[in-house]
C-alpha cells in the first residue's frame, strides 16, 4: 500500500543544492543567449560605457590648491614645497 501523502522525487530532478544552481545558471544562459536585446544590454551597453566614460574621465589633476601643514614645527626645505 503506497501513500498518498509522501511525494516522490522524480528521478531526473537534482537533488542537491549546487545541481539544482547550476541547472538554473545553465537554463538561464541558454535563455539569454537566445533572446538579443538581452545579449546586448549584457555585453554591448558595458562596451558603450567603457569608451564614453574613456573620453570623459581622466586621472590628470587640473587647477587643485594643495597645502602643505608642518604639525612638527621643523621647517621644510623651500624645494620640497616647490616640487
């Protein structure tokens, strides 16, 4: 006599957690590389940002007031300043 309470675990499903992630890692790639307007906000709109934010950010410093506090009251040397 079976019960009709206990459900079965189908043979082909995961059982572990790390299966059952990567089987929806898996499902969901296959779903992305199929759809191209997903393809292309995930690889395209990052290549975009890369090259406006290239021509628009730099690492050089303009025009910065910089101040030099000697906390030990022992003089620098003026070359030290001027550098």
């Amino acid at each position: 006599m079976s019960s009709c309470n206990s459900p079965a675990t189908p043979p082909d499903k995961p059982t572990d957690m790390k299966e059952q992630f990567l089987a929806f890692v898996k499902k969901e790639w296959f779903h992305i590389w199929r759809d191209k307007k997903t393809l292309f906000i995930l690889f395209g709109l990052p290549i975009v940002q890369i090259f406006i934010f290239g021509f628009a950010l730099t690492n050089e410093i303009k025009n910065s007031r910089i101040a030099i506090v000697d906390l030990s009251r022992m003089h620098l040397p003026n070359r030290s300043c001027n550098a």
